[in-house]
C-alpha cells in the first residue's frame, strides 16, 4: 500500500497524517496552519485529554461508528459490529450518521 503525499514529504493519508501535519504547524498544501487555529485545537485537546474515559471497547466502538459511517452503508455496518459482540447502531447514531445522506 502506498501512501499519497503531497509535494514535499508530508503523507496525507493514514491514523497519523492530520496529527502530524497539526504538530508541523503545516497544511497539507503546504500553508502554514493559523496560530489561533493551533491554539484552540491545543485548547480543546488539552480538555479532552483530561477527560475520564469509559472504557476502551466504548472507545473502540465509537470510534468504528463514527469513521466507519463514513466508507460503509448502515447495513452492513450495523452487522460488523453485531459480528464483533459490539452493540448494533442506535437510532441516535442512524440519524446522526446516515439520514444526512
């Protein structure tokens, strides 16, 4: 698998590209990303980063709802995760994620 960069060496494709494109400070084409733009995302992160957590598998299942809605129909995702003895979507996360469609 290659990874799609942009004309210098930043990858833009990965977990990791957008943290590491926010910890250069650099865009992906290469602009400089507003210092106020930094400073508040720092901000908001600090807070979560001090927020109690739930439990990794509540993690775990949150975040396959909220990246997978993006590349796979309801259906099927609803079903991956009844596979995986994870809690099928909520009517919340339907409306949410899918009736925007």
């Amino acid at each position: 698998m290659t990874a799609e960069t942009t004309p210098g060496t930043q990858t833009t494709t990965g977990a990791d590209a957008v943290d590491q494109a926010i910890a250069q400070g650099i865009d992906f084409d290469g602009s400089p990303i507003p210092p106020q733009k930094l400073e508040l995302y720092h901000q908001v992160m600090a807070l979560e980063g001090n927020r109690q957590r739930s439990g990794v598998s509540n993690t775990m299942r949150s975040r396959i709802v909220r990246i997978g809605a993006k590349h796979i129909p309801q259906s099927e995702l609803n079903q991956l995760l009844i596979s995986a003895e994870f809690a099928p979507l909520k009517d919340k996360e339907i409306a949410f994620y899918y009736n925007s469609k």
